[in-house]
C-alpha cells in the first residue's frame, strides 16, 4: 500500500496545527444537540451525506462521515472528487475533534493508493499550502 509521502503530511500536521490553533478561539460549541443534529438522513447519497455531515456541529458525524472519503471519492470520481470532496479535507484538517483530524489524515493516505485521484493530493497540497 502507497503511503503519502513523509514530507507531504509532515507539512499538512503543521499547517493543520497552527490554523487549529488560531481557529480553536473562535470554535462555536453546541452544548445540548437536539435530536434533529443526531440524526442522519438515510435518503441522501452518500456523497451528499459526506458533504452535509462533514460540516456538522456534531463530533461524531463528522467523525463517521471522514472515514467515507475514500469509498465516495473512488465511486464519485475525479472531477467531483476535485470539486466537492477535496473543499472538505481542508476543513477537516482544522477541525477541533483529533480523532476527526486523524482519519482525514488517514484518508489521504487511502486516496494515495488509487491512482487517478494521487494527482489530486498534488492539488490539495497547493489548496492548503495557499
């Protein structure tokens, strides 16, 4: 299995850590989610729910939605790839939640391996480093 290399995700963990730092202040924290924030719509595509959920102001959603990235990124393809699911791993990268951050690092690893969309890290290292 093709890794990123170590340089690559040396420089995103330290990206990630001084925005992480500068954002964790300003951080909004919904202390009593309501049944309506923990629920998932089963009707949604599963690109669909990786674009909603990977913005929810619930942890865990955002923790199981970052694990779908690969899948729906390879079932999606490029382009889509690039316009849509690509945006979210910035975000995810600055998310509060470590655990969140860890499988999106561990995503990008998993996109590594496949290999129309190994161009597309090439991509997000200059989206993130600009």
């Amino acid at each position: 299995m093709k890794t990123l290399p170590y340089t690559c995700l040396a420089s995103l963990r330290l990206w990630t850590h001084r925005v992480f730092q500068q954002q964790q202040e300003n951080a909004p924290q919904n202390p009593n989610p309501t049944f309506e924030d923990l629920s998932i719509d089963d009707n949604l595509s599963q690109l669909d729910r990786l674009v909603r959920y990977t913005k929810s102001s619930i942890g865990l959603q955002r923790l199981v939605h970052a694990k779908m990235i690969t899948d729906v990124a390879v079932s999606v393809g490029y382009d889509t790839t690039k316009g849509l699911i690509i945006p979210l791993l910035a975000d995810l990268a600055l998310d509060p939640e470590p655990a969140v951050r860890q499988h999106m690092i561990e995503q990008l690893s998993s996109l590594a391996t496949v290999r129309p969309l190994t161009y597309l890290l090439t991509y997000l290292s200059a989206y993130l480093i600009s």
